[in-house]
C-alpha cells in the first residue's frame, strides 16, 4: 500500500519547487526595495571633499633618503650577510617616523570623516 502514485509525489515537487522559488523572489524583492528606499541616492559622481587622495596623507619628509637616484656601490653585493654586517646597518622601523606618520594620517581622515554631512 503506497501512500502517494508516483504522480501525486510529482506534483508535491514540482509545488514546493515553484513555492520556493516564489518566495525567494519576493524576499529579494522586499529587500531591494527597502535598500532603495532608505539608501542615499546614487548619482554616479563623488563630491571632491569626500575623496581621499594620496596626497592627503603624510609621507615622511626624508623620503628623498630612500632614493636611488644618487645611489651609488660602495662595496660588491654580497649574497648572504653575517650579524655584524646586520647590526651595523640595522635601523628599527620604528624609528622611522612612522607613529609620527601614523597619527598624521588619523588626524587627516578623521578630519575627511568630519566634513562629511
């Protein structure tokens, strides 16, 4: 004794497919216009004030320190340095300006989020 012919067990697939699929048509629908409705408007162009740009944030002013135009060889390259080499070379990144850098840089993006509306 069989519960459902193999027809019946069809048509409760098919049903619950086309449910399925109806319904999460209407969420996607529901949700895209609620989106609409309460995002800003999107015209397509950014107000200049609002973009940030790589000249707003700070670069340390000894840059020119790290450029190769006038670099010249003092020495052959050498294709493994030993500690000492190291040390005597060595310079801690933090010593670098960078949490100088680093709090300039907040300061001008906190300063770009207030002029925002």
């Amino acid at each position: 004794m069989r519960l459902f012919t193999e027809r019946e067990i069809r048509l409760i697939i098919v049903g619950v497919a086309a449910s399925t699929v109806l319904s999460i048509s209407v969420a996607i629908i529901v949700s895209l216009s609620r989106n609409a409705a309460t995002g800003p408007a999107v015209t397509g162009t950014v107000d200049d004030r609002f973009v940030l740009r790589v000249t707003d944030l700070a670069v340390p002013d000894d840059l020119d320190r790290f450029s190769m135009s006038d670099w010249y060889e003092f020495r052959p390259p050498l294709s493994r340095w030993n500690v000492e080499q190291i040390e005597r070379f060595w310079i801690d990144p933090s010593e670098i300006e960078l949490e100088r850098v680093a709090d300039e840089n907040d300061r001008r993006i906190r300063e770009l989020f207030q002029r925002i509306p």
